[in-house]
C-alpha cells in the first residue's frame, strides 16, 4: 500500500509559523507570517506528525508496535495473526489469511488516501521472489548499484572477502579516503547485510573506522 500526500495527513502539536510563501505575498499585510494548521513537506515536524497519527489509528484497529522493531505493528489471534511494515509512506501487509488482509486494506483505504499496490515484488532495495515452495528476498541488484555508484564493476568476486585473523589500523602512509564516500560504503553495507549475513563480519571490522 502507498499513502499519498503523507506528510500532510499528520497534527501539529505546537504551533508553527512561516513567512509568506514566494507568489502568495499580501499587500495588505507583506509582514505578516503565515500560521500553520498542517504539517507541510521539509519540515522537521512533518515525519514525527505522520508516524504517531497512523500509529494512533493501528491502535484503533487493534495492532500493537512490536518492541523491538518500532515499524513493525502485528495484531495478533490464534491462526489469524497479520504484521504490518511502515516504512514513511510504504505499508507491507502480510498474513495468512487473504479475506482479513483485505478487510484491513480497505479499513486503511477508509481513513487515509491510499493505492493498492498489490503482491509485493520489490520494497527498498529488497526483491522478493515467490516459487511454488518458498518466497525468497534478495538484494541483487541492489549490490549491482552498489559497484555502479562505488566504481567497482571491474572487481573480482571472492569466496571468501576477509580473512578473520586479519587486523587492520591506521596507514599514515596512504592517501586518505574520503569520509563522507566511506560512511556512504559502510551505511550501504550494513543495509546490504539484511540478506547477506556472511558479510556481517567484514561489515562490522571496517565500520570500525568510521
């Protein structure tokens, strides 16, 4: 499911004011500053607005937010059970039992402007593959934009890409990286490790050095 118009759906706890927007000045009044009713997009309040007003209406529904994972909102029942992914303004449902699932879309549709986007096939980054046994995810080509954006599309693939006895430290002698390039790698890689568990060690030695 896609929300539409998301940020402009949320309250305003406190009270916010702009300055005239460009084009929409008063002659009457060109000092006056614009108080306002609703969350508008790039504003910092936006997000936090958004989340606890869908949030308050899972709750009505009667889906709880899972401790360990605040975007995760399950509603819970004995062969029923249906978990609900939030990331911004993208909702993944799943469940095992189709009707139900259909009767919480339209329950979202009711009260927020939504478009059905139907069986999920690919969500940030992550591709889902469905066979007759098993649905898989992947990040291939993810990891292919990754060698695109990092200049790496020539590199060798190796089985095995550390040796753990390795140790690694500061080189005075080479030229140094580019922080904001290497935090960019290693953020990417970390979001790489939500399919590929066999780099978590690299991973984690090299965020060593952020």
């Amino acid at each position: 499911m896609d929300v539409k118009n998301t940020f402009l759906q949320g309250k305003l706890e406190k009270e916010v004011f702009i300055i005239q927007p460009p084009g929409f000045e008063s002659t009457k009044y060109p000092t006056t500053v614009c108080w306002l009713k609703k969350p508008l997009y790039e504003l910092k309040q936006a997000p936090r607005t958004w989340h606890s007003k869908i949030t308050q209406y899972f709750h009505q529904i009667s889906f709880r937010m899972s401790k360990s994972d605040n975007p995760l909102y399950i509603r819970s029942a004995s062969d029923n059970s249906i978990v609900i992914n939030l990331y911004v303004d993208d909702l993944v449902i799943r469940g095992k039992n189709l009707p139900n699932i259909s009767k919480v879309k339209s329950l979202l549709s009711g009260r927020f402007e939504m478009k059905d986007m139907h069986e999920l096939h690919y969500f940030h980054g992550i591709e889902v593959i469905r066979t007759p046994l098993a649905i898989m995810i992947s990040q291939w080509h993810y990891i292919l934009n990754l060698f695109y954006k990092f200049g790496m599309t020539e590199c060798k693939p190796l089985s095995t890409p550390l040796d753990q006895n390795l140790k690694l430290d500061v080189d005075s002698r080479t030229k140094e990286c580019e922080p904001t390039q290497y935090h960019q790698m290693i953020s990417n890689l970390i979001y790489l490790a939500i399919t590929r568990s066999d780099l978590s060690y690299s991973i984690s030695l090299l965020s060593q050095f952020m």
